[in-house]
C-alpha cells in the first residue's frame, strides 16, 4: 500500500498512511520530497524491487520491508 502510493507519486496519500497506522518509514521526508520533485519534472517512479526481512530470516511475526524505487525522468 505504501509502495503504491509512491509509484504514483501521491505525496498525500503516503503520508495519511504514515499517520493512519502510525507506520515508522525510514526517510519518509526525503521520499516524499522525491515524489514531489518528481511530479514538478513530470517524471516517474518505477518499483525496482522489493523484499522484507522475513525472506531472510523465515520469521514472519514481525517483518521489515525493504524497497529500491527509480525516480526518473525521460529526456527530451
């Protein structure tokens, strides 16, 4: 849910998740400056992978996911 609100860029969305499920996000404020910048260049953001701890570890009560996300721009 998280990772879809920043592959479309919505900035206000991902922070109301944040806020809704009191969720810790590491540089959740770099990342929404990200999504902003991106949107003023009319650029994208692109999931390029994703895996949690549990994919590591085998324990899955309590997980931390990791995510790498391409913000980019097409050139012209």
């Amino acid at each position: 849910e998280f990772i879809k609100k920043i592959v479309e860029l919505d900035t206000q969305g991902f922070l109301k998740l944040i806020r809704r499920y009191d969720a810790t996000v590491c540089g959740y404020g770099a990342i929404a400056i990200a999504m902003e910048f991106a949107k003023l260049l009319n650029g994208s953001a692109k999931l390029l992978r994703y895996y949690n701890s549990a994919d590591v570890t085998g324990e899955e009560d309590m997980v931390v996911g990791y995510a790498s996300i391409e913000f980019s721009k097409e050139l012209t």
